[in-house]
C-alpha cells in the first residue's frame, strides 16, 4: 500500500494561530449571513398576511426596534 500521510513543516505555533484566525473569520461570515437571512425573512414575515400571528408579531417587533432606535432607519 502506498503512504498517504504528509509530514508537516510548518511550525505548531503558526498552524495553530492560522487555524485560530480561519476559525475566527468562518464563525464571522456564519454570524453575518444569519443575520442577513434572519432580517430579511422577518421583513418579508412582516408583510405577509396569510399568517397573521406571525407577521403582526414581526410588525411589533420592527416598530419596537424603529422607535427605540430612530437612527437606525435613516
């Protein structure tokens, strides 16, 4: 059978702060693109009529957000 490993030469130190910082980058990409998809759901919840629970209770919490925060729809 034919070896398959590699051996390493990069020191453990920087291995471990490059694998640190993608870490840190992929979890800030996720964190970014659920808040882009969760706002823009809840947006469109908002204007949806056919459930009207869910999006009179994602209307309140938009006016909630737009009268304690009034710079944030400028």
């Amino acid at each position: 059978m034919e070896e398959k490993h590699h051996r390493v030469n990069h020191p453990i130190r920087q291995m471990m702060v490059n694998n640190f910082l993608g870490g840190i980058a992929w979890s800030f990409g996720t964190l970014i693109g659920a808040t882009i998809i969760v706002a823009v759901a809840g947006f469109l919840f908002s204007r949806i009529d056919v459930i009207p629970i869910v999006g009179t209770f994602i209307t309140n919490i938009i006016r909630f957000i737009a009268q304690n925060n009034p710079n944030l729809l400028q």
